[in-house]
C-alpha cells in the first residue's frame, strides 16, 4: 500500500501490514529482499515525482511479501485490509488539523507479479473484462492520489480491530456477509476522492447502517434500530431541539431518531437516479455526510458491545454523549468566540461530554465510599 504511511507494524489475523521507508533497514526483510522492494516502489510517485518514501507492505502468514499468493490468500488479504482501512477510519479526529486522519485511498492496495525488476505487466479492467499491457519498470509511474498525500500518518484502532476479527470467528457466515457488506459501503463512501459524487457516498453511507443492524429498507425501522443501540445517557427529544420540522409529529422521538429517519428517507431520491432531493431537510447535504460518518463506526461498536466482544471505552463513551447535541447545532460554523483554528463545535461537544464523564465517575466512586447519598 504505497500510500499507506502507517505508524507501526499490524497483525489482522494472518494479514500482516508492515511499515517500510526507503532509507532505514527494513523490519523482517533480508538485504536482496529489501532491495527488490526499493525497486519496485521506485514506480510509485509522490507529488513531488519522486519514489514515496513511506508505505506499507502487506504480508500474508510468514510469507515473504514478495511471494506468490492463492486466490484464496488473496481474498482473505484483501477482506483484512478492509477491516483495517475501516479501524483507521474509525479512529479518525474531525475538525482537528493536527489530529489523526486518513481516508480508505490510503489503503489501496497494489498486488505486482514480476518475474525480473526489468518488466512489470500491468492488468487493468475494462467493462467487458481486463486488459494487459507489459511495460519497462524504469518508466511506470503510480501517482498518489493528493487527497492520500496530505495524510501524514495511519494508525488502525487496534481494540476496535480486535474486537472484529473475534466476531468474524464467532459468528455465522451469513451474519459476517452483511457485516462485509456494511463496512465495504462505509469505507467506499469515505475516500475523500473529489471525483465521488456526495450522492453516492450518501446511498452508500445509508446501505451500511441498514446492513449492520439487518433492518428493512424502511426509513422508520433503520432509525429505530440504530436509535435502540447507540444510546446516550440523556437523549435529547425533538421537542426540546433547536432545529426543528413539521414533519416531525411525535415531540417525544429523539433527534437521532430524526436525523437518521431525514438520511435515510433522502437516500431513496439519490438511490433511485435523482441527483437533487426535493424533500424538506432539517440538515443541510454535507451536515448529513458528516454526521453518519461519525454515527457508523459508534453503531458498530455499540453492536459488538451487544454481542459481548466489545467494551465501551471513555471515548467511545463521549462521543455517543456528544452526538445529539452536536447534531443540534449549527456544527460547520466556527463556534461563539472560536479561541484557536482546531476549536470547533464537536471539539467543544467533546468536552462538555468528557466533563460530565469524569463528573459521574466522581459520583459513583463518591457513593461507593459512602460519602454520598444513592438518592
């Protein structure tokens, strides 16, 4: 994956994702191995047009990452990869420069056959099938995508990952499937290509939540199940929103509740050939892109903590606290009295969520003690 800067060596299950730079020694290669890699990587660019300096080689089992793969392995590589591109994703700070993001093009993953490091084949597809074209390897080049070059650095959410792969074992292939299907449309809405249009991303984002929690491909039932499983420890009610809708008739439902009703209701438009909604919307299009992108990856984890392979942790904790409040507000804005570029509305949700974390805790140790009353 030579747009793949990660920070450190991954195991996903038998998959192994191994950093390399092109000026150190390169871990668990011999010299004439590391020197063929080198080569191969000389074909792929960075902005600057010269060889990337960082990526990450993928490795299956103990094999070398040079060596051939069964169509089998193959399919099991490129399953796990997914599930590590949807980790990254998954731990992603938003409206923060300085904090940790990448996309899904930084997990493009490049498998070469050579037989020399003179001549490389080069397979792509066309609609009918796939074309091969033979080429010098001194003259291919592989550019990075620019939205993958501004990424500095990946790291995987290794407990999330963890927590997957153990479901993947335990669970039916039937369940898996639409598991697969769920985290294959979140990463593929989340590649940051310019060339994706918003509708697609959004009719993806949608698939995903319907396949995750087995729901109809009705409005009212995705909302429910996604209501029933991602739950804070004050909801807030429509009734007591600042954003409000004459559609919403029944005061008493929470916003996420509405917000996922209004996505997926919408996603029939864009599904159905429609580049422009004319349905009444209380979030605007990328208000809505922004907030499933954060809702998905708490869904999947509320999931698993259903399911007893997961454990909510403070973050996880916050986040789900912050996200109706967050959606309340006006959150592509720069906030009242912006003190610094990274204060944001969701940092700023963050933190009140993070206070009054600290602030039950307080209280349960307190009562614990019994240096507080349990009323």
């Amino acid at each position: 994956m030579p747009w793949c800067r990660i920070d450190k060596t991954y195991f996903v299950g038998d998959v192994g994702l191994i950093p390399f730079h092109r000026d150190r020694p390169a871990e668990g290669l011999d010299e004439l191995t590391t020197l063929k890699v080198r080569t191969i990587l000389s074909s792929y660019k960075d902005l600057d047009g010269h060889p990337v300096r960082e990526a990450a080689l993928v490795q299956y089992g103990t094999k070398s990452p040079l060596a051939d793969l069964t169509d089998g392995e193959l399919e099991l590589t490129r399953e796990h990869v997914q599930l590590a591109c949807f980790s990254a994703l998954a731990k992603r700070e938003y409206f923060n420069q300085l904090g940790p993001y990448c996309n899904t093009d930084c997990f493009i993953l490049y498998g070469q056959r050579f037989d020399d490091l003179a001549f490389v084949a080069i397979r792509s597809r066309r609609r009918e099938g796939r074309t091969i074209d033979g080429r010098p390897l001194a003259d291919m080049v592989f550019s990075t995508p620019v939205h993958a070059s501004t990424v500095r650095q990946v790291s995987l959410d290794e407990t999330l990952l963890a927590a997957l792969l153990a479901f993947r074992k335990d669970t039916s292939d039937e369940e898996w499937s639409r598991w697969q299907n769920a985290i294959a449309c979140f990463n593929q809405a989340n590649t940051d290509n310019d060339s994706i249009q918003y509708q697609v991303e959004w009719v993806l984002l949608a698939s995903a939540f319907e396949h995750l929690v087995a729901a109809r491909s009705n409005a009212e039932d995705v909302a429910q199940k996604f209501t029933d499983a991602v739950i804070p420890v004050r909801s807030l009610s429509t009734g007591s929103a600042k954003r409000q809708s004459n559609r919403w008739s029944d005061k008493s439902k929470s916003l996420r509740y509405e917000w996922m009703r209004e996505f997926y209701r919408i996603r029939g438009d864009f599904a159905h050939g429609r580049l422009k909604t004319q349905q009444p919307a209380v979030w605007i299009p990328l208000e809505h892109i922004v907030l499933a992108t954060i809702a998905f990856p708490l869904l999947v984890r509320c999931v698993l903590k259903q399911k007893g392979k997961y454990q909510l942790r403070d973050e996880d904790e916050m986040q789900i606290n912050a996200f109706e409040g967050f959606a309340d507000e006006q959150f592509l804005s720069p906030p009242n009295g912006q003190t610094s570029s990274i204060d944001s509305v969701w940092g700023r949700a963050l933190q009140k969520a993070r206070s009054d974390l600290l602030g039950r805790k307080l209280e349960e140790t307190l009562k614990a003690k019994g240096l507080l009353d349990n009323e």
